[in-house]
C-alpha cells in the first residue's frame, strides 16, 4: 500500500470504559465542585511521570477540598461502581510508575494547594496535601522556619507525594525523612470518611472512642495498633536498619521505641496512596541556620569521592551530597554551569572525576570550627594526594550554596540529555545500604552494569548511604526492555546482600513484587493484612506495594507497560524528525511552580498540564503513533500541499462536529508562547516552538488557518509599505471602529501604532543610511574596525524607531560609524506561525546577505534579542549547512566587546544613576550570563544597574496581542512583573525586549527603555 501523503482525521480507540462513564456522570450530577477532565490529551498528560512506565487514566478529577474527595469516594463505594477505582497524584514526579493507573486520577495539586496555618511558637505548619515543597518553605520563611526534608524536585514536588513516599533527600542524616516530621494528618478513606491522625496512648487506644467517632477509624486503629504490637520482635528484626526508610507499610515507628505513643499516620505516611487519600498534613518545622558553608571537594575517581565520605561525615557535615564524572561532564554543558563553574573550578592539568559537595549549617562560631578542621585535613590530604583529593573550594554565602544545589538538583534531569538512543532511566536509581558499605556495594554495582556493557550515571546522598544510579537503555528497543528486567532482579538481589532496599528514596511503584524477598512470607502477610483493613475492595492505587489478601497478584510489576511500547511503533525516521518530542523523559521541571521561572508560562496561568511542555511532548508522540498506524509518511506529508481550499473549509466547517485527535493537539500547542524558554530551562532541551513549528505546518494542510496567521506573517513586508504613510495607517487602524472592527474580524487586539515620525525621517541626511552591499565593499578594510553595522527588525524599526534611533547615536557618542543596514525580513513571525517553507526562503535569503556582509570584517549588531538569537536557532536548524557564515551579536555582547577593543574610557561612579533591567524570556534563558554583562556595561559608564529574575511578562511577540490569549496575557503580567515595576520609579526601569516594552505599556502604564537609550543619556 502506498503511503498517505494528506493529513487524516485521526481518531483513537482508548474511549472511556461504561462504568467510568456512568460514575463520572454520577458525580458531575451530585454537588461536587472540582473540575473533571475527559479529554484525550488531559489523559495523556497524567499517564507517565518520571519513571518509563506509560498507564492512560480514565480521566482526570480535581477535587476542590476534602469535601469533594469524600464525596467521590462515597459514591465509588456503592456497589454500582465496585470497579472503579482511583490513584491520588500530586506533582507527578514519580521515578517507578507510583502515582500512575489506569483507572481515575485525583490530582490535588489544583485546588488543595494552601497554606491553612503556622505557628511558629510551637514549631509546627498545616497544610494541604497538593502544596509544592518549595513554595511552603516561602510561606516559612519569613517566620525563620523551614520544611527540612529536601529533594532535587522540590519546585514541583507536592507535600502530598513527598508523605506518601516518605521522601527524603540531601541532609537526611541530620534532618531525617518526611515521617520524621508528621505530627499528624487528615485522610480520606475508602468509604468516604474522614480520619485525623495523630500520637496517641496506650490507654487512648484501649478508649478509641475518646480518640475518633468514625467506626472505621476506630477499627483501624484498634486493629493495628494489636497487629504491630504482637508481631513487634517479627518486625525489629526483618526490618532493614537504615537512615532511610521503606514505602509500604512502617509496621515498625506506627509504635514509640519505648511502645508510649501510637500514630496511624506512620503507616499512612508511605503507603502511597495504597490506603487512603491524605488531604491535610500537619508538619513540625526546623529553625532556618543563621550560617551555612559549603565545601566542594574535586577527586581523582569516583571511588575515592566514596570511600572518603565516611571521614566526611565524621566531621559532622549536614550534608554530603556526590556526582560522578559523567553527570559533572552534563552539568558543565549546560545553561546552568555559569551559575557555578567559579565556585567548582578546574584543577590546572588533571580532571575531576568525583565531587563531594559538603555543607555545614548552624550557628556561625560552630559552622566556622568544623570548616577549618575539615580544610586542614583536606590541605595534608592535596599535599600528599591521599585520599585521591585533588583540592577543594569553600562557599560562604548562601546564595552561591543555592546555586551548587540547584545544579545538582538539575542533574537529575541532565543524565536525559545524554547523546544516542539509549538514556539513563530512572528504574533501579535510589538503593539505600549502610553507610559505610557504600562504596564497596558501589563497584559492585559498577561491574553488575558493565557486565551488560551499559553506561550510566551515578550521583546521591553518601552520608546517608543512597546513590542514585541510572544505567543508560532504549525503551524502543525490546532487547534493552528484557534488559531492565534483568537489570533490576540482579540489583534487588545486591541490595539485600549488602543489608539495604532497593527502594530507598523515591518509593517503590511498580516494584513491589521484590516485597516478598524484604519482608519474609509472615510479615509480608501482615502488609497484606492491614491493605486489606482500610482497603478492602483493592480500590487505592491498586497493584501497587500490596494487594489484600486473597485478591490474587499485584496488577503492576516491573514489566508492566511502558512508553516504549507506544514509542517504538513511531518509524525511526520519524522519531529522529522529532528529537525534541521523543526526548522527554517526564523529569517535569516544566512544573516548576514560581512565577519568577521562566518556564513554562502557559502551564503557570492555566494550571494545566496539557499546557506544558511535557504535556505538548506526550500528546505529540501520541499524534505521531497515530499517524502512523494510519500509514502516513509524516516525512512527506510535512512536504506536502495542502488540500485545496474547498476541502480545507469544508473540514473546518465539520471540526466542532467530528472528533480529531489532531484539533487537541492544536488546543495544546497554539497555547504555547513560543518564548523558547524551555529549550534551555528543560534539562533535556525540548525545544517546543520548533515541534510547534512543525506540527502547524502539517495541520493547515487540512484545515483553514486564521486570518491572524496571514496577519502576523506576512507583517514584516507589510511593515515598509505602511511606514510610507504612517499617519495614514494610524489613521485607519488605530481609532476606535476600525480597533473593534479588526478585534471581530482578525482576532487581534491592541495593535501598536507606527513611529512618527519614521525611523527613516529621523535619520533623513544622516550618514548611516544608503549603504548597499556594494558601498560597504568599498570602505577600505583599514577603516572598518571603527564601523558598526546595525541589523534592523521589523518591530524596533517601525514601532519604536526612536530606540534604533538613539542606538545609532550611542554608536556615534562612542566615537564610532553607524551604518544602518537596509531593513530585511528576518522570519520569525512566519516561523512562530508554522510557515515553514516560506520562512525557509526568507531565512536563506537573508542568511546569504548576512554571510556577505560578514565577510567585511565589521561588528553586526541587533537589539532585539529574540530577533537576533533567531539567527542563531530557529536558521541554523532549518538551514542547516546552508546558513552560511555569519554573527549578529545583541547590544550588549557588542558594547561588552567594544569597551575593550576601542579601550573606551571609564566613567566616574555616580550614585544617583541607578536602574534595574528586565530580561526578555528568549534571552535570559538562551544568554544567562546577560545580566551580568550588562551591569559591567553600566558600571563602566558610572552606572548601578540591578536584575531582577521574572517570568514571563505574558506578552511574547504576538501572543498576548490575540484575542483569545488577552485575559491569559493580563494573567501573566500580573504574576510577577506588575508588583515588581509598582516598586520602580518608571524612569529607572529598563526593559531590552521590545514585546516585553509593549506589554509594561499596556498594562503598566508607562513605556520602559531600552538599556542603550540609558546609556545614551548617560554619555
């Protein structure tokens, strides 16, 4: 059969099964308040999180308070819906399939995401379960407080999942796991009813009436607190002795040491959501450290990393947190090791091969002591190369710590963005042994994975005796699938040879059929006991950890479905065509939940994980399995013509009334901003606008495309003809009937107005101007060092002709040549719509143009920066080896340039010029070191200049000027920019991006500069 070149209406079998259906209509019927979520994609979304493992969910509930969650489980447990059941998710960052089913999602991460209360006299915080770890600790820490346990997904991690899993993380030694810190919580049981934990008596638990009016609560409490006495010198002596503890049940601190106090929520707390909904958790809170210090400690080997942590923990560290060669080797290649690459610096001639990053926290005197004992050591230790030490640095302020942190936390998602098919995957990575047999268990580990020839990466919490390792497979690969298997029966077998878990950290998942092995057949028959007391119809995230007894076999294992079985029926020139949508391994750092992150914008303002790009990424892979179970070649079909326009307006007409999968994936991707954000923030580089790009480019192949689109690309050659009249055009389009006429009509919304005058009435006679190719050839080659070539955009030039304008005379206050290059169109417009074969003309025509004027030996610079640093992405990708040769550099790259090749003169400090820049989304992601070079600029020019870290200011080249993006724009804005500019006079605010200039106009009330007109004014 020959292959299908048009696009299909695409259609899938995963419908809703009928008494999912009738139970959802039930419930949409009752007074629940939340949201519920059929959709195809928002199924998509929640079936994967971090691990390879792939479950679509029936849909997706999200209940509003623990009043909904009653409510749902109430009605689930008629016997009408004895089938149905649910798993409670949070951020969705679990590394073995925890959260994941194939039945109904309770995300709680939505609504349940408050802050109830905190009291700092007693040291204690209430909260609900959907709060990210990260955004309570900035509720704390005003009060001088924090919540301790700590984990490298703490910006998305929900304090929901981090007591179901008992996680921990760096500085568990001393700040110990989540259950350290519950005091108490308020779950939801399989019946509906609410059940407070909390420490109790002996005497309390022989009076459970005294404790709890709920029947069922009193029968669990009643039941397991006999269960866990009985059974005590059973469980005290399978039970591992470890820092780190186990998901799946904690039969053994449910009970005091001393057997003075019982808490049923130390058995919830792990349990995964096996046993019940926790909606509340009522936290203990540690006093933040008045001093911290960091020592980074550089090694000859990994091994030598390892076998001198012990010494390390000796020394009383708080933390002592390693990464190996490989994983410092990804960190250095990434956006984020300019934060950091001055606090870990390279030893002159040999290489780092292990790092022990060391911290102390405390009191300052204290802090200080350990410090200088622990470099003393390490100076004896890198002069007689012991230890394999090949010297240290020490880090003193807390800022830098964080830094240091934040690179190892980003690691995690860094080992993804490893070359080749195979990636290291998250499967077997959070072992837990002793202390001090960790290294040794180590090279074992080492060899396990190099007698398979694997790769991998190895980093983790040494004082505490967990390291993560991700051995390196291809999930298309049904080898390497058998492989993992294999894989992981020989690392559960390692781990209880040297008296450790396999599943030390990040909960056990799927994994629990290595329980057993654990837990002896007795003991594991008392889990089974208590799953079935508070779950008894096997409804809670079953197939996890346990099932009740005589219910059969767990329903999930390390063999259960994953991505890959999805992803390898995509043809592997098709997956190769879409790198980026193929590459995301899940990590969900696009969950991020400050507003001060650049990304992802859209999933910040909708709350929606379809809106993400990990939700973009799955729903694309999905798009592309589709196709081709259809039998379309996705290669031709991105070549092909569209259909004519007869057949296209007819399916548009027929797309509210057929179902295509295509029309989610659109619903999807036209929410993205195309800030390109994520191409840098994502550890693994998913690069959303280009799939965007190309999936648009297929779609209206089929289907009408917006007048908008026609709009917004065919802006830069309707630019200069409207300049020829510009009050003219201002005219027409800027009154109030045609403003109305143009928002009913073409979508669009406040439209700037053109400059007036023009850019080229205020450089009329200036000697910048009427330079063709053939004049700049001509300009003798001695004389072109003192030149600077100025690359026109369309939006600069004709809507603030003002700030081109005063660049040029900043070039010329600096004693140099402007030479204003006739303005030609750069594409991106048409690229951010999915034009793809007209931006490659544009693109190539322009690339040549450049390239010849490159050769001239002469600084080209832009001030725009998304404008410029699309020459350096979105041509060089599509253009490939074609692009030519040439450089367009931003103003400030240029300025920082200039300063020393024109040895320009230093200015005198002034206090009273002060500013503070705001970066453009594109450009503090792609260019981080931005800011700093501005504030050198400034500071040669006698100026104070502050940053400040925003996210998205909402407008993002046309976005935030199209209708139905307007309240998401507004939403954007108010996020984090708008307080921070009411805290500026306007006069000091500096803004480089000129959608971002529009944006602070439109809804700030006043039009920012850009930094080069600071500068200006300051010569």
């Amino acid at each position: 059969m020959s292959p299908i070149v048009n696009l299909p209406k695409l259609s899938h079998e995963q419908t809703l099964e009928p008494i999912y259906l009738a139970f959802l209509s039930a419930l949409e019927q009752s007074d629940f308040s939340g949201d519920i979520d059929k959709r195809y994609s928002a199924r998509l979304a929640q079936a994967t999180d971090n691990s390879v493992y792939q479950f679509l969910p029936q849909a997706v509930i999200y209940p509003r308070s623990q009043k909904d969650i009653c409510l749902i489980l109430k009605l689930a447990n008629s016997s009408e819906f004895a089938k149905v059941v649910f798993s409670a998710r949070g951020g969705g960052t679990g590394t073995n399939g925890q959260a994941l089913t194939h039945g109904l999602v309770l995300d709680l991460s939505r609504y349940l995401n408050k802050v109830i209360e905190i009291n700092p006299e007693q040291k204690w915080v209430r909260v609900e379960a959907g709060v990210v770890k990260d955004a309570l600790n900035d509720a704390l820490r005003p009060h001088g407080f924090f919540f301790s346990p700590d984990l490298s997904t703490s910006n998305r991690a929900t304090i929901g999942g981090m007591v179901n899993t008992d996680a921990s993380g760096a500085g568990s030694l001393v700040y110990g796991k989540t259950s350290d810190h519950v005091i108490g919580l308020s779950s939801v049981l399989y019946d509906g009813s609410v059940l407070d934990t909390y420490s109790i008596t002996p005497e309390q638990v022989e009076n459970i009436d005294s404790v709890t009016t709920n029947p069922l609560g009193q029968s669990l409490m009643t039941a397991i607190a006999g269960i866990c006495h009985e059974k005590r010198s059973l469980i005290e002596s399978r039970f591992p002795k470890l820092n780190r503890f186990l998901t799946g049940y904690d039969l053994k601190n449910v009970w005091s040491d001393d057997l003075s106090e019982f808490n049923l929520s130390r058995i919830l707390t792990g349990s995964e959501g096996t046993l019940a909904v926790i909606t509340e958790a009522k936290l203990n809170i540690t006093p933040l450290p008045s001093a911290r210090m960091m020592v980074n400690i550089k090694y000859d080997s990994f091994e030598s990393a390892l076998r001198h942590a012990p010494q390390l923990v000796k020394a009383n560290a708080t933390v002592v947190e390693t990464i190996d060669s490989k994983v410092l080797n990804l960190a250095q290649q990434d956006i984020i090791w300019h934060s950091v690459s001055e606090l870990i610096k390279e030893v002159p001639g040999r290489a780092i091969d292990g790092l022990n990053m060391v911290e102390f926290a405390g009191e300052p005197e204290e802090v200080e002591a350990k410090v200088a004992e622990l470099t003393e050591v390490l100076d004896s230790q890198t002069s007689d190369s012991g230890a394999g030490v090949l010297g240290y640095q020490v880090t003193r302020d807390k800022t830098s710590i964080n830094m240091i942190y934040a690179m190892r936390k980003k690691a995690v998602g860094l080992l993804g963005a490893a070359k080749g098919r195979r990636k290291p995957l998250a499967f077997a990575e959070d072992t837990a042994v002793p202390p001090e047999k960790l290294a040794d268990f180590i090279m074992e580990f080492r060899a396990l994975l190099d007698s398979h020839q694997l790769q991998y990466g190895m980093f983790g919490h040494v004082d505490a005796g967990v390291l993560h390792v991700r051995p390196a497979l291809d999930m298309c690969d049904v080898n390497d699938e058998r492989l993992l298997k294999t894989v992981s029966d020989q690392v559960a077998e390692l781990t209880l040879k040297y008296g450790g878990l396999m599943w030390g950290e990040h909960g056990k998942g799927v994994r629990g059929e290595y329980g057993p092995s654990v837990f002896g057949e007795e003991l594991y028959g008392v889990l089974e006991e208590v799953k079935g007391l508070f779950d008894p119809n096997n409804k809670m995230n079953p197939g996890k950890l346990v099932a009740p007894k005589e219910t059969g076999e767990l329903l999930y294992n390390v063999d259960s479905i994953k991505r890959g079985s999805f992803d390898r029926q995509i043809p592997v020139q098709t997956r190769d065509a879409f790198p980026d949508v193929m590459n995301c391994n899940g990590n969900g750092l696009c969950f991020n939940y400050s507003v001060y992150s650049p990304m992802c914008p859209s999933f910040k303002v909708t709350g929606d994980r379809v809106q993400s790009p990990k939700g973009r990424a799955g729903l694309m892979r999905e798009w592309l399995r589709l196709l081709e179970s259809e039998g379309v070649d996705v290669d031709a079909l991105a070549k092909a013509k569209p259909l004519g326009w007869l057949q296209r307006t007819q399916n548009t007409l027929k797309a509210t009334r057929e179902y295509d999968y295509s029309h989610e994936v659109m619903e999807s991707l036209k929410g993205c901003l195309a800030c390109k954000a994520c191409t840098s923030q994502c550890p693994v580089k998913v690069d959303v606008p280009k799939f965007r790009a190309q999936f648009f480019n297929i779609y209206y192949q089929r289907y009408l495309r917006p007048v908008k689109d026609y709009l917004v690309a065919g802006i830069e050659d309707s630019l200069p003809l409207m300049a020829m009249a510009p009050r003219l055009t201002n005219a027409v389009s800027q009154n109030p009937v045609s403003q109305w006429v143009i928002k009913r009509s073409l979508g669009y919304v406040d439209a700037p107005a053109l400059s007036v005058p023009t850019l080229k009435q205020r450089l009329d006679g200036h000697a910048c101007r009427g330079y063709d190719l053939e004049a700049l050839q001509n300009i003798p080659e001695d004389e072109r060092h003192n030149y600077v070539i100025v690359v026109q955009d369309p939006f600069n030039s004709f809507y603030e002709a003002d700030t081109v304008y005063h660049f040029i005379k900043l070039i010329e206050k600096l004693g140099l040549k402007p030479v204003l290059l006739s303005f030609k169109p750069n594409g991106k417009p048409i690229h951010i719509k999915g034009f793809l074969s007209k931006f490659a003309k544009t693109a190539q025509s322009s690339a040549d143009f450049l390239t010849q004027v490159h050769q001239l030996n002469m600084p080209m610079v832009g001030v725009d920066p998304a404008m410029v640093l699309c020459y350096r992405d979105e041509y060089r990708e599509v253009l490939g080896d074609s692009c030519g040769d040439f450089t367009v550099q931003l103003s400030n790259e240029w300025l920082a340039d200039a300063i020393k090749q024109h040895d320009l003169p230093r200015l005198s400090p002034d206090a009273a010029e002060k500013f503070t820049w705001f970066s453009h989304c594109t450009e503090s992601t792609a260019k981080p070191n931005t800011a700093a070079q501005w504030q050198a600029i400034f500071a040669h020019f006698g100026a104070k200049l502050e940053t400040v870290s925003l996210g998205c200011c909402g407008m993002a080249g046309t976005y935030g000027h199209e209708a139905e993006n307007q309240e998401r724009s507004r939403a954007l804005f108010s996020m984090s920019w708008e307080q921070t500019l009411k805290a500026i006079p306007p006069e000091q605010v500096l803004v480089s991006g000129y959608s971002c200039r529009s944006q602070v106009k439109r809804f700030g009330g006043f039009k920012p500069r850009h930094p080069v007109q600071a500068l200006l004014a300051l010569l």
